[in-house]
C-alpha cells in the first residue's frame, strides 16, 4: 500500500512523513471501518477472553508480589497504579496504533521504575528478569477486558514496519505475561502448592457467593414486583436518602462489571424492551383513534335543528302536488 501511494501522480513531491502520516490515517480508518468484523471475531478468541479475565479475577484475591519474586525496591504502588491505568485504555480504542500506545505507555511506566530503583537504590538491573514480574503484576492487578483479543487485534493489524524496536519488544513482553498468567499454577510461583490451591478455591466459592447475591432469585424478583408504589412523596425522599442507588451501573465502566451482573442486566434490558414495545403500541392506537372522523357536539346540534324544517318544507310541496 506504502509503494502504491508513493507511485500515485498525487504523492509524486510527498516526504516521507508525508506518506507515513497518509498511511498512518489510512491505517486508523480503515480498522475502525472493520472494527466489528475483525475484534475478537472468533469464538476461540471470545472463549480465552473470558478464561484469562476469570483467572484474573481469581488471583487477584490472594497474589502478592513476593509471589512473583519482585523486589521490595521495586514494590512502588504509585508507579504500579499509573501502569495499570494505561493498561486498562487498550479496550477503549478501535485503531491498532492507538492499542499499541497503551501498551508502550505501560510499559514505559514500568521502565522509569526500573530505572529510578537503580539510581536511587544501587539496585542493579537484570534486564526481563526483573521487568517481566512487575508486568505480570500489573497485568493481573489491572484486569484489562478482552486481553487476548487486543494484543492478537494489534500482532495483525498494525503495520509491521511499525512492530520494530521498542515497540516490538514491550509488545513481546506483553504477550509473554499474557501467556504466563493463562498457563499459571502454583510451580510457576514462589508458593506452596496446597496453599495456591487452597486460595483458587477459596477464590471460586467467594466469586460464586457474589454472583448468587447479585442475582436475585424468582421469589425475590416476584415479591418486588407485587409490592405497591409508595406515591410521590416516598418516591422523592426515597431519592434523595438512596441518591444514585437506583442507577448502580452508571458510573461503571466495562473492566468493573463481574460475571454476576450479566444476567442482572439481561433482566433489565428484557424490563425495557417490554415497556417500549407495550409503549409504541399504546401510542399507535392513539394515533389511528384520532384519524377516525367524528360527529362534534355542535354538528349535531345543527343536524337535530334543522331536521324538522325539511320534514315541514317536504310536507307542504306534497301538499300543493
């Protein structure tokens, strides 16, 4: 694509910026274009999705950085929190370029880590072997949603003139933690093995508890709805007792919402879309009503006086026949 813009008449004087920034926008437009035909379009890729994000979950309930052998010098949880930030973006763009951005943000966080500790610390760098751990961490402490999906969107899709360098390697690094933490146990980590079990499966049953408390169950759901409104007025303190109780979705993002909540929101979805159906229907009838012809008051009235005097007006010129 490169060369054919070059060769173009158009691109004929373009510099090389020129023609990067032309294929760059072109690049952004198009997988923007395709972004639904071409994101984890699979169902393998939506199947270890959701595996890695459930592992996730779990180890993040008892995993510790001594687990990962990280050292305390480089246990900063300010610098750790910036990282898992950026790395929490990567879902919210559609363009390769802009997901790889994360990731090299990320990184680049952790690498100003690395970097401070041995200044600061006389902490001697070991190159991966002390990068790779604090990535993990942060990896499992920032859950990223659909992480297999947005490192496999960006090996494809990006323009591999620009999965070079620095860019190649933080990428690399990535998808190595990646796969560490989908095929993690208790050999890979600094732990005894039945206390790593012990934990997943305390893990599981406490992410089964959650799941059961937030959704509700028939007699629940049955004895909400027969309940009677309260008015207005109870309505109203209500409101302003519970504030946004109400709407406990709306200030949550994508990376909050755990596996319970999908069939919460399947029921208020199927709620919605019954009410608007119901809605448009009664708003047809009304419209359909309102083309009927009808008789007013008053035209009734005339047809009523005037009745007699045609019968009357009949009459004579029979009369007079």
């Amino acid at each position: 694509m490169e060369d054919a813009i070059r060769d173009h008449p158009l691109w004929a004087g373009a510099t090389d910026q020129e023609v990067d920034c032309a294929m760059e926008g072109l690049e952004k437009y198009v997988m923007t274009k395709l972004f639904s035909r071409t994101f984890s379009s699979t169902p393998e890729d939506v199947k270890i999705d959701l595996e890695t994000s459930q592992k996730i979950h779990l180890l993040q309930t008892f995993l510790k950085p001594e687990h990962l052998d990280i050292p305390a010098v480089l246990r900063n949880e300010a610098s750790w929190l910036l990282a898992e930030k950026e790395l929490q973006k990567i879902n919210a763009f559609k363009a390769p370029r802009e997901k790889l951005l994360c990731v090299m943000n990320c990184c680049k966080v952790i690498n100003n880590l690395l970097l401070n500790a041995s200044m600061s610390e006389n902490h001697v760098l070991a190159g991966a072997d002390d990068f790779l751990p604090v990535l993990i961490y942060v990896m499992i402490k920032a859950n990223p949603p659909q992480l297999h999906s947005n490192l496999k969107f960006i090996q494809l899709y990006r323009r591999q003139t620009k999965l070079v360098s620095e860019a190649a390697y933080y990428l690399t690094n990535l998808v190595s933690a990646k796969t560490f933490i989908f095929e993690l146990n208790a050999k890979s980590l600094s732990i005894d093995e039945i206390e790593f079990e012990e934990s997943m499966q305390a893990a599981r049953m406490t992410n089964k508890e959650t799941e059961k408390e937030a959704t509700p169950t028939l007699e629940e759901r049955t004895t909400s709805q027969g309940q009677t409104d309260p008015g207005p007025s109870a309505r109203s303190h209500d409101k302003e007792t519970s504030g946004a109780s109400n709407y406990p979705y709306m200030d949550k993002e994508a990376g909050d919402l755990t596996i319970g909540d999908v069939e919460r929101l399947l029921s208020v979805y199927k709620q919605v879309v019954t009410k608007y159906t119901g809605l448009c229907t009664a708003v047809k009838h009304l419209s359909l009503s309102r083309t009927e012809p009808h008789v007013t008051n008053l035209e009734a009235r005339n047809v009523f006086l005037r009745q007699p005097e045609k019968t009357g007006k009949n009459s004579d010129q029979r009369v007079g026949q």
